[in-house]
C-alpha cells in the first residue's frame, strides 16, 4: 500500500514537472526563479516604497509579489499565462497570506491593462522586451518605475544600473520634464 501510494506520488510529481517544463513551449517563456536573496537585491536597488502597486510581467510562482507585499508593504498583480505557474502561485500566495495584497491574474501581459502601476518588473528576454515596449509606453503612467532584470530595454537610458549589470531600473517622465530649450 504504501509503496503504491509512492510511486503515485512520483507519477504525479513528474507529470507536473513535465507540465512545467513543457507548457511554456505553447503558452510563453520558460521558467527562470529567481532566488529570494536575489529579488530582495532588485527590490532594495529599484528603490521601491511602501504603498506602491507592482506588476509583476510573467510571474512564475509570485515569489516577487509576496515579498514586496510581506517585506515591502506594497501591493500587486502577477501577470502569468501559463495556467499551471498561475495555478501554483496562487496557491503560494494563499499559503503566504497576502491574498488581500497580491492578485494572480492568467493572461498575457500583451493585452492587459497595466495603466495602473507604479511599479513594473520584468524578468523577460529582449525579444520580449522589444515586443512589449510600445503598448508598454502607451499604458503605463507618467511616473512608472520600470525594474528589468537580466534584460535591459535597449530603446531607453537605465536610470541606474547595477555594478554587475543585471538589473536595469528605468523612470519614465511622459510629459513631466520639460527639456532644456523650454
């Protein structure tokens, strides 16, 4: 019996595992996880506050939004198509208990409103990057901090750039800034 319920076991964790890695072929780029020391680094260097909204663009299992909700104090929306890491990290959220800060949204980033953000992280490829940017610049609010990491925009100026050039942090000022000749 208990055997049994073993290789049960094993035959599920495997199915979900070839889920994982296999899914992304259809529904969008594989998974990368960041580690959580390392999403704490990005979060301390972008400079993020408390009470800011984030989007998280292809948001894995949420490891970015539970801690800028938990350890940060803001709140956010994860954009995930693939609906077995949407699936998942919703439950994490849940387990973490920051349901009522953090939202886990399956769909694709290409078409949603993001109008919203004060704060976007990107963990996406260049090609990526190139093909969201125009909808991106159209959407998002004067002020929005854009974090990248591993990427950078390659039509924009970072803003800061971290020593061993990972992450990328840009601030948009649409119609803020006037420029020298005014």
């Amino acid at each position: 019996m208990i055997e049994t319920l073993f290789y049960i076991g094993l035959t599920g964790a495997t199915l979900v595992f070839a889920a994982i890695v296999i899914l992304p072929v259809f529904f969008g780029a594989p998974w990368h996880p960041t580690s959580l020391r390392r999403v704490r680094q990005i979060l301390d260097f972008a400079g993020v506050e408390p009470g800011q909204k984030i989007y998280d663009l292809g948001s894995g299992d949420g490891r970015v939004l539970i801690i800028a909700a938990r350890q940060y104090g803001m709140t956010g929306v994860g954009l995930e198509i693939d609906p077995i890491k949407a699936w998942i990290s919703r439950h994490v959220v849940k387990f973490f208990g920051v349901q009522d800060r953090v939202q886990i949204v399956r769909r694709s980033f290409f078409d949603y409103d993001f109008s919203d953000a004060d704060v976007l992280f990107i963990y996406l490829s260049h090609q990526a990057l190139d093909r969201l940017l125009p909808a991106m610049r159209e959407r998002l609010k004067p002020e929005v901090k854009i974090i990248c990491y591993g990427f950078c925009l390659r039509s924009l100026e970072p803003t800061k750039v971290n020593a061993d050039k990972t992450i990328f942090v840009y601030q948009l000022h649409k119609g803020t800034r006037l420029n020298a000749y005014s």
